[in-house]
C-alpha cells in the first residue's frame, strides 16, 4: 500500500494571512495472525469552519476523534471462529460491511459531540465537514457529512468516480434540475453547506445528531483513491463573474468551455491523478492546479493505492453512489486483498 497526503492553505489566505482549517489524516494498520501480516488503512479529511480559529479546532477535534475511535472499532476482534475463516485474510479486522459502517458513523458522531463540547466551553460556533473511509481486504468502506469528497479513479478503464454526493445548497439546485453541471461549477452560493459536525454550542451535545451517509465499494488494483477537501474543486476566485457571463451568454456551448477551462473539473482531476509518475506527484500537482486557478481556499488531499489488491473485472460493478450493491457485499464477510 502506498499513499499520499498533501495539505495547502490555498494562495488567496496565503496572501491575506489567513490559516488553514483542514485537517487531514492517513492511519496504516497491520495485524499479524500466525505469522502473516494483514493490513489496512483509515483515512480521514475535514475541512473546518467557523469563528477565531475555532474552523481549525474542529477539523482537528474530528479527526482525532474519528481516527481513535475507528482503530478501536476495526481491530477489536471479531465474534467469528479464525478457524472457520482459513484462506480470509482479513478474517482479523472486523469485516462485515454493516459492522465496519455502522462503525464510522458512530466515530463521526463522537466527533460532533466533541465538537460541540468545545463550542459550549469556549462560547464559539465551529464546524467541519468529513469524510472517513477503512479500506480492510478488497473492499472500502466509508462515510461523510458535508462536501468535502471521495474518489476512486481507476487506469484500466480510464475513469474517475464520485463516490459521495454533496451535503450542499448547489448539490440541491442541481438534483432538482435548476441548474446545469456547468452553472454547479462557478455557482454564487457554491460555498453553503447544508449539512455539518458542530454548531453554535447551543446544542446539547450528549443529544445532539448528524445525518452521516455510508457506502461501501470494491476496490481493485488499479484503482486509486482520492479524499478531498473542497479546496480542490472550489478553487476559481472569479466564479462569481464567470457565472454571470455564462448566464447573460444563454448557457451556450462557447462559453460552457471557458467555464471548464477555468475551474477544476472532474475530468481534469482524473488525468492529473492518472497521468502522475507517483501519488506523491500526483498530490502536488492538484495543489498546483487548484492554486493556479486562483486557490481560493484550503485544500487537503489524500491518495492511496493498494497493489496487491484484486485485478480490476472485465464487467466491474458500478460504483456510483445509488448503485445496486455487487452480490459479494451482502454477504458477511468482505473480499480478499492484504
């Protein structure tokens, strides 16, 4: 397993002197079962918001919080007899995919109470954004709240996949047909969220609730996967001025194309990510792109990827959020892959 972790306080608060409120995090987890290491991995990203510093502190609060709680949860050994599970090597994690979902949840749901907690002891209002994924065997499991992102990207098929939806006012505007892919790039309420861990402290936070959507996919072997703050896409300091041309132009094709040629589009993340020489180039290069085109934000990424996972399938099973579940994820245990 490979991967990489790049974080940038993006060039327009590098130039205001502004702070960075991402948080990012990769834990690489291996346990040996009779002399064979079986591994993996759990990464986090949260992207803060809110008063003094205080963006900062609960990206940080989420994801140690959701970190501790998902090593506890996946390590714990599970109610299954080895003896049973001969040839399944990742028989020692926990790896049933309700398990191991339900698990990140309650991890992001500590977070929020913790966030909360800060905000009433310090009189404030926080909030973050997060995504957490465990990668165990073949398979990754995940959830999020908010609208920072997942990917998988894959090089036999030449593909990049959304794996979560925006918890956004945008996300809205464009599942409900008023507003076109193009118009979602560069839309003036581009940065309202509708969905968060934290608050104003009004909260009590032993009560309080998060809606926190889980998945789980196959990963293969030439897939990689991409965690991101928005930072990433909401790069274009001018996308309130190139929305309005785009609108005033009627939404026509010319105009559609400068709007993609100035923002930071799925596509373009999907060669940068695929065509790198290393994750570790791959990472710096989406900085670059986000920065390039006016880095208006901070911006996290992490990248990993497994080689010594399964081979992608000739018919691969979709991976779009929605989809139908592959037959082997309703089984009990999860795919192989160490």
């Amino acid at each position: 397993m490979t991967y990489a972790v790049e974080s940038d306080i993006g060039a327009t608060k590098r130039q205001s002197g502004g702070v960075n409120e991402d948080s990012a995090g990769v834990v690489p987890l291996t346990l040996t079962v009779d002399g064979t290491d079986h591994t993996a991995e759990i990464v986090v990203v949260a992207d803060g918001a809110g008063g003094h510093d205080a963006g900062e502190v609960a990206s940080y609060l989420a994801v140690n919080r959701v970190v501790e709680r998902l090593v506890e949860a996946v390590t714990t050994p599970t109610a299954h007899d080895l003896s049973s599970l001969e040839g399944r090597i990742d028989a020692p994690f926990r790896a049933t995919p309700a398990e191991v979902e339900e698990a990140i949840e309650a991890a992001i749901e500590a977070a929020n109470e913790d966030i909360l907690s800060f905000c009433a002891e310090e009189r404030t209002e926080a909030h973050t954004t997060v995504v957490a994924g465990v990668r165990i065997g073949g398979r990754l499991h995940y959830g999020w709240v908010g609208d920072s992102r997942a990917y998988v990207l894959n090089a036999i098929r030449d593909e990049i996949v959304p794996l979560t939806t925006d918890h956004a006012v945008v996300q809205r505007l464009r599942d409900a047909g008023e507003i076109d892919d193009v118009e979602a790039l560069v839309h003036p309420r581009g940065n309202e969220i509708t969905r968060a861990l934290g608050g104003s402290g009004q909260q009590d936070p032993e009560t309080a609730t998060v809606g926190v959507e889980t998945a789980t996919v196959p990963l293969y072997r030439e897939d990689v996967l991409l965690v991101t703050s928005d930072g990433l896409l909401d790069a274009q300091t001018e996308a309130a001025k190139l929305y309005e041309w785009y609108v005033d132009a009627g939404r026509d094709d010319e105009m559609a194309a400068v709007v993609r040629d100035r923002s930071v589009t799925d596509d373009e993340i999907r060669e940068c990510v695929l065509s790198a020489p290393s994750l570790e180039d791959a990472a710096a290069d989406l900085v670059s792109m986000a920065n390039e085109r006016g880095g208006k934000d901070n911006l996290s990424t992490i990248l990993l990827h497994d080689a010594t996972l399964p081979e992608t399938p000739d018919d691969p099973p979709s991976r779009t959020i929605g989809a139908e579940p592959a037959v082997e994820d309703r089984e009990t245990l999860v795919g192989s892959g160490n």
